[in-house]
C-alpha cells in the first residue's frame, strides 16, 4: 500500500524523472469551457485511469491532474473512461477544483 500511495504522489506531483509523468494519450476534449486532456499510463499489466483538467483565464492556463484507482485493459478503454471522470469531476466541482 505504501508504495502504491508513493507512485501516486509521484506522478501527481511531477516528482522524479520525465518518464514518471502521464503523457497525454488523446487530443483534448472540450467540455463546459474546461479542457480533459486523458492521460492513462500503464500499471500492472493494464492502464490506470489519469488526465489533466485545464481551463483559460486572464491570468492563464490553470491545471488539475487526475488520477482514479480504476484500470482498464486498454489505452482506448482507459482514454474513454477518463473522459468520462473529467466530466464528472467537472459537473461536481467546477472551477473549485483550482482552488
């Protein structure tokens, strides 16, 4: 448990060598004004639910990286169900999830 909740950390906070962070697996979806950019990766054998929240301001681009338990046994499975995850944040949080 305690490394997985280290790897976790790791990749959600940019920690460690480039290699460790999500690379974007899709093109951006545009969603209420907010940008879901999946960004699945492998683990264990399958692909971990992750992506990157964005949206414009006057100040710039603000940024929420997103990571769930869920696993998927493809990229394709992974990308669809992070968008579906970014929507749901997005409807239940909004811009808060800046804050």
């Amino acid at each position: 448990m305690a490394s997985f909740l280290k790897d976790l950390w790791t990749r959600l906070s940019g920690a460690g060598d480039s290699s460790d962070k999500p690379e974007v697996a899709a093109e951006a979806v545009e969603y209420k004004g907010f940008r879901i950019r999946p960004a699945p990766y492998p683990s264990k054998g399958q692909y971990q639910t992750a992506g990157i929240i964005e949206k414009d301001f006057e100040a710039g681009v603000k940024e929420h990286r997103f990571v769930r338990a869920e696993t998927h046994p493809s990229k394709d499975d992974a990308v669809a169900f992070a968008i579906v995850k970014g929507r749901q944040i997005i409807d239940e949080q909004g811009e808060r999830i800046f804050d």
